[in-house]
C-alpha cells in the first residue's frame, strides 16, 4: 500500500499565496480586518463595556461596533470613526509601518 505524504493546510494556504497574488492580497486584508477586529474587541472586554455602552461614548451607533468586532470589512470603517472608538476606550490611535517580507 502507498503511503499517503500529510501536508498541513498552512502549507497549503502558503502555496496557494505564493501562487495566486490576487488571493494575497486579499488575505492579507482580510488579515488586516480580522486584526483589528481582535484587537477592538479585546480592547472592549477589558474596559468592561457593552457594544451599546462603548458605542455611546463613540457616538456611533452599536451595529457599527457589531460589523466591527466580526472583520465585517463589505462596509469598512473610516480612520475618524476607528479613532472614535479607540479614544471612547481610552486609547490612541498610533501607526506602524514595517516592509513586507520577501518570498524566498
């Protein structure tokens, strides 16, 4: 009986990235959403406030937080509204850039 090789699906979607450079670029921003729907939405647990509660303090409305906190990137918020919400949780926005590595 042949033995089967085992390839890992991160070996796969790597492949497949390198392959296709449509599919990078939007998985990176799909990454990009995903992060920063973590990250807003850690920031949120921690402060211990509801969608609604940060939402107010942002003045925008909840759904917005909602789509947010899910990577929901079809209506991607502004810097300004990202600010908001970011400021209503007691931080500020900072950027940091780095160069993109390189495919061997």
């Amino acid at each position: 009986m042949k033995k089967i090789k085992s390839v890992s699906l991160e070996t796969i979607i790597a492949r497949q990235l390198k392959r296709d450079k449509s599919l990078k670029i939007l998985f990176d921003e799909q990454k990009f959403y995903l992060q920063a729907a973590h990250l807003i939405s850690d920031l949120r647990a921690r402060s211990g406030l509801s969608q609604l509660e940060l939402a107010k303090r942002a003045q925008v409305k909840q759904p917005l937080i909602a789509r947010l906190e899910k990577g929901d990137q079809r209506r991607a918020p502004t810097f300004d509204t990202i600010y908001k919400i970011l400021k209503a949780l007691g931080y500020q926005l900072a950027l940091n850039v780095t160069p993109e590595k390189k495919a061997a």
